[in-house]
C-alpha cells in the first residue's frame, strides 16, 4: 500500500495529457521502444484520428528509485467538456490529480470546470506545465496564473514537455513525493466499478479501484445493485494492456473479467463484494442526465437487430449513454437516444458505425422542454410529435446553461454579440492576466447546441475556449412547426423551434423539400404550418405527359378533350393519394437541414 499512488491526469482539450503519458511509459519502461506509438493509451482508432481521449484509459506503471519500486495507476482522461462525466467516475478512483496547462494557451475554461471536480472530493493537486518546448510559451506568466488559481507558489509548478520528454523525471518523483498512499477501508472487502470494456469472448470486463481486501481468481462475488452473482474468471492490470495477476490487493486499480454477457447486468458506480459477504456498498454515482436528444435508425429496416445489439455494447462502455426505443412511419424501427452534447452524439454514431458496420439515418436535435397544460398536465416533452397544440398550453419551459469563456480582450465585443445572437445575454467580464479576459454569461440549451461552437470559434479566430453547464428550467417561446405534402401534415419533419425564427426557418425548410423531394404525376403543395397558418409555400409542379403527343391531326377539340381528361384525372390523383416520401428522400432532407 505504501508503494502505491494513484492519480489521474486531468486538463483542458489538447493541452497534452496523452502525449505526456507517452513520455512516462517510455522513461519508466513501461513498454518497449517497438510498442510505443503516439498516443497509446487511446485505444480506439477514432480518438487517434482525431487527436482527442473519448475513453478514459487507466494504466500500471513500475518506477524504481532508491527508496523502492512504486506503482502508479495513472488514469488518463478525456479533456472534452462533453466528456465531464469520464472524469468524474475516473476521479472516484484515485487520491491526486495531476492539473495539466498548456503554457501556451494559459488557463482555459475546462481547466476550471475539471478542477472545481477534484476540489470537491479533496484530491491531492499537483499544477504541471506543459508544452515548455514551444517557442511560443509564455512559461513564467502562465505559471503565475497557475499559483493565482491554486494560491500556490509558483516554484511548486512542475515544467514539462511531453514532445522532448523535459522534466518528466522530475514530475514521476514529485508523484511519488506529493501524491498520498491509499487509505485502508475498515469496512471489508469491498471494489468500486469505475468503468468497463466489453469482448465478445469475455463478456464484461469491469474497471475497478480495490478499497479493502483482496480478490482472486475463481472466487463468488456479488455486484450489490443488481444483485447478480458471478465467477471471477480473471484479475490483472492495465500495462496499458489487460495482463493477469495473482490478485488485486487494496489500494490497486485493476481489472475484474466476469463473463457476464447480459446489458444491464453491471453499472458504473457499482460495488463488488464477496458473495458471502454483507459488506456495505459504496453510495454510488449521481444519475447522468442527458441534455441532447435525436434518433438513430438503420437506413436497412432489416438491420435494426444489429443497431440493438450495437446500442447495447457501447451502453457498456459509455455509461452516460441513454436510450429508448421509438417507431417513425418513414424510417420504422429506431431509437430516440440522449447524449451530453455534440461531440458525443458524434462520437457514438461514429463508434457504432464502425464497431456495428452500420449506416445510420440521425435526425436533427434537439433538447427537452417541459411543457403544462392548460388542464394542469404537465409533460415532458422531446420529441416534436410530443409537443402540444399552442391552444393547449399554458406554459413551456427549457433548460439554460451558464458559460463560462476565456478569450483575448479584443474579442470580448463580438463574443458579447454573439450570447445576444443566441437569445442569450452577458453576466460578466473579468480581466485575467496575458491580455485575456472570462466572458460568463447565459443562454437557451437549444441555442448552445445550435451552432454556438462554430460561431464562437469563428468570431475568436480560434483562440477562445468554453465551458458550460445546465443551471435550471426558465420561461421557453417555442413553438412547434407542423409540414404539410399536399395538405396532410408529415410528422417526419416537425420541429420545435424559437419563435423568434420561425419565418427564416419554415423558408429555409420549405425550399430544402422543394429542392429535395421528386416530383409526381401530380401537383404537390409544400407548407409549414405554426399556430394554424400558413407560414411558407412553394409549389412543386406535376410532372408533364403530353397526352396530345400521339394525334397527328383533325379538329383541335380532340386535343381540348383529352387535355381535359387528363386534367380531371390529375386531380383525382391529388384528392386520393398520399405523397410518399422515400427514405432516402428523408435522409437527404435530415443531412441538408443538418449542414
């Protein structure tokens, strides 16, 4: 126990921590020269193409020095903010952080909101800066805005570079020196799931950090929230790998092979005892709530068991993943799904495309409204079929965000126009050091998820980070926008949207299905309706059959009738029939109005 550290890597987006973890496994000799690759406790191929940490990846490391060998379980996290709930869990598991700031971007806006996580559960703080080695560092400024953050001193910062490997011996001693040795639990013997990964061959493997006692192979034990029994088939350590160990002692982060292959059977947050035992179970994690919602469904209704089954294994390893299953009349059989923001969503359409071989139709999303009834219902409501007539209601509310940006002070004014774009509004501006300011302010969820990002990184050039989270319910104009094909309302491309829009948008809409869907033997009205009116229109014309074609003379009333014919003809067609709009029709629409 002595010889044990557990800490986790923790940052803002790109500041390093992955590259950094390279250069520890290479200096301690963790992995031979012929395994190292950038990169390598990301285990899947995304988050290498992409530069990023989706999945946080724990790993055993062996360090000797003088006074012994030391184990360090390093956890390293995603630096994402949409990935806040990773670091949480991550940080359950672990006595000390290591805070890492680029010394060429300073302290940005996850740096703080990822901090405020390890204060609160009294974690040990070890600053590092990193990047030292760019030309453009600006190392003593930034590791006063460091000291400032943490009332340290800055000599206390450690100064590293993950590229050339500067300072990494320092930073393994300072980890060893600074970080405490875990805690016996008195409780019993008792192991806290943080995380899992899923193989066909050997059902759930479950990350666990190991309180009290000791585990081995073979033995009966119990996960407490389900009460589901199993046979422990394998122990190890990550080094990065899964590898076998006799047993898992107190004080180690491992790994715990249970064969079961059931979804739902083991939850993060979890608690594993001895099945004789009647240990008291840890309190858990906190419910994640997701604050995005759209629907996934195969583009082959043949294929919907695959996306079952594809739903299901990256639910066992990614815990904040929600979802349930809903019926569409143009697409069939899909899920409505809820995620913590946009890069998420991404990732996990990606990952199942991937890990699935699955094309996906992802309708447009959006976020979740509560709405009352004049009755006195009240409803939630996420989807817009959901949404009630506006005769009905009485009131809607909307979640709202408080966001939190550092920027360049000559980018405050249009950062500042940017929340009032967004039906948002500015709270406060602080001035930092290094010519930088924070920029709070307030907004609709819906507009966040809107384009926020994008404009945001367009109006800064780049150089502004973000930080948010869900603060309450508040008064909603919204309103629910119904298409009509040929007089018939299409559910299909409802959507619930500001009011302050509504006329750009039904334009906008109205010209993509113009411009989207075929034209039929009949003429095709294409409407977006709000509150009863019609709002926007454009017609598509009938396709032309020239019925004449065949008549190579006589009286021109021969034609009249036959013109005559076909016209009737027509608009019996467009009285009888309902337009059919193909999934693939849907699926361009869904991808335009997306863009």
């Amino acid at each position: 126990m002595e010889l044990i550290r557990n800490i986790a890597i923790i940052a803002h987006i790109d500041h390093g921590k992955s590259t950094l973890a390279d250069r520890i496994l290479e200096q301690t000799g963790a992995l031979e020269q012929r395994q190292m690759r950038e990169q390598v406790l990301d285990q899947m191929d995304l988050e290498r193409e992409r530069g990023i940490t989706i999945k946080m990846q724990p790993v055993s490391i062996p360090y000797t020095r003088s006074d012994g060998t030391y184990t360090l379980n390093i956890i390293d996290t995603p630096g994402h903010i949409d990935f806040s709930y990773e670091v949480s869990r991550a940080l359950r598991a672990v006595e000390a952080v290591l805070l890492l700031v680029d010394a060429t971007q300073g302290v940005q806006a996850q740096t703080l909101s990822v901090l405020t996580i390890a204060k609160d559960l009294n974690l040990t703080i070890i600053p590092v800066l990193t990047k030292i080695d760019m030309a453009h560092a600006q190392i003593d400024a930034v590791a006063n805005e460091v000291a400032d953050l943490l009332h340290c001193s800055p000599d206390l910062i450690i100064r590293v570079s993950g590229k050339t490997g500067e300072g990494v011996s320092g930073l393994l001693d300072a980890i060893v020196d600074r970080c405490p040795p875990p805690t016996v639990d008195l409780e019993g013997t008792r192991a806290l799931v943080f995380d899992f990964s899923y193989t066909n061959h050997t059902g759930i493997n479950a990350f666990v950090r190991v309180f009290g006692g000791s585990f081995s192979s073979g033995e009966r034990l119990t996960l407490c929230g389900t009460s589901a029994h199993f046979s422990l088939k394998d122990v190890g350590v990550f080094r990065p790998g899964m590898t076998s160990t006799e047993s898992l002692e107190a004080g180690m982060i491992g790994y715990f092979t249970t064969g079961i292959k059931e979804p739902g059977t083991a939850v993060v947050g979890d608690t594993v005892i001895h099945a004789r035992d009647t240990v008291e179970p840890f309190p858990g994690y906190h419910e994640v709530s997701p604050v995005l919602w759209a629907s996934l469904y195969p583009q082959q209704a043949d294929e919907y068991p695959t996306l079952v089954r594809a739903l299901q294994q990256v639910r066992l390893s990614d815990a904040s993943l929600t979802y349930e299953e809903e019926r569409s009349s143009v697409l069939g059989k899909g899920f409505r799904c809820g995620f913590l923001g946009m890069l998420h969503l991404e990732t996990v359409t990606e990952r199942i495309r991937r890990e699935g071989g699955l094309d996906l139709v992802v309708t447009t999303p959006g976020t979740e409204y509560v709405v009352v009834k004049k009755a006195g219902e009240a409803v939630t409501v996420v989807t817009p079929e959901q949404f009630p007539d506006t005769h009905e209601i009485a009131s809607v509310t909307e979640p709202w965000v408080s966001a939190e940006i550092f920027t360049p002070t000559e980018f405050v004014a249009p950062i500042s126009q940017l929340f009032v774009d967004f039906e948002g509004y500015v709270q406060e501006v602080k001035n930092l050091r290094n010519n930088r300011c924070s920029v709070t302010g307030e907004l609709p969820l819906r507009e966040m998820m809107r384009s926020f990002f994008d404009r945001l990184k367009s109006v800064s050039s780049g150089y502004a980070s973000l930080s948010y989270r869900v603060t309450e319910n508040r008064p909603a104009s919204v309103v629910r926008m119904d298409v009509l094909l040929a007089e018939e309302v299409f559910p299909a491309f409802s959507t619930i949207i500001s009011r302050a829009r509504v006329d750009r948008e039904a334009r906008d809409l109205v010209a993509v299905l113009h411009d989207t869907i075929p034209r039929t033997l009949f003429v095709i009205k294409i409407q977006a309706r709000v509150d009863g009116k019609i709002i926007a229109s454009k017609t598509l014309p009938a396709l032309r059959k020239d019925v004449t074609a065949g008549l190579y003379g006589g009286d021109i009333t021969r034609k009249m009738k036959l013109r005559e014919k076909q016209k009737k003809g027509k608009q019996k067609m467009q009285t009888a029939s309902r337009v059919q709009v193909s999934h693939d029709t849907f699926l361009k629409v869904v991808q335009r109005r997306s863009a």
